[in-house]
C-alpha cells in the first residue's frame, strides 16, 4: 500500500536514504528541509505519517511537533522523530512534544520499515 509520507530532514545523505528505504516500500515521500518548510508541507498535503528531524536550522523539529499538534486539523497526523539526539532524556523530551515514535539516527532499513509500517496500520487515512 502507498501511503503519503512528510520527511523533514535538512541532510541531504540522511534524506537519500529515507527516500530511497520508503519509495522501495511504495510510499509518496514529500521533502521538506528546515522546520518552517516542514509545516507547510504538512497543512498542503495532510500525509499519513511525518518523519521529523529534531535539529533543523531554522526551528527545530520539536516546535513544529508542537504546532502541528496543537492544530486540531493536524493533531491526528503521527509525528516520529527521527534523530541524532540519543543520549538520556532525548527520548522522552521527544514524547513530551507531542511525537507519536522515536527512531535514532544512523536510521536501518528494517527499523525505519516497522516504524513506519506500525504507524501507518493506525492511520485514519486511506492510501495515497
């Protein structure tokens, strides 16, 4: 099943890669590469799932979790940080924002694909 997939990530190599694991999979990925460019992304195209980097170099991805899901039009939408904040807290600072899932970097096709794929299984949106 195609699902469409918001993929906030300002590395290039770290965006290649999501990009090459999901449309393998059969997925729509919509890039965005900063946290403004990110949101819009979000609000045009409602995706089934968002892949958010926490470190973008304009607001980081924890602000713009919040936003989203303070928006009632968006709040269903899950939201999984994908990062390279992996010491203690991070985690859980990650929840408190209003994540849906953590993955830490460097990302692996298998966990990266079962992520994703359990998230999309509680989607309230049909495939793309």
């Amino acid at each position: 099943m195609a699902y469409r997939i918001v993929c906030v990530e300002d590395n290039p190599q770290n965006m290649r890669l999501v990009r090459k694991i999901l449309c393998s999979a059969g997925h729509e990925v919509i890039e965005a590469v900063d946290g403004n460019s990110g949101y819009e992304a979000i609000v045009e195209h409602m995706p089934n799932l968002v892949l958010m980097d926490v470190n973008l170099p304009d607001i980081d991805g924890l602000q713009v979790t919040m936003h989203v899901k303070d928006q009632p039009e968006l709040a269903h939408i899950p939201i999984v940080a994908l990062t390279a904040n992996a010491m203690h807290g991070d985690r859980e600072r990650c929840f408190e924002a209003g994540c849906d899932g953590y993955i830490p970097k460097p990302i692996t096709k298998s966990e990266l694909l079962n992520t994703v794929a359990h998230f999309l299984t509680q989607s309230e949106y049909k495939q793309v």
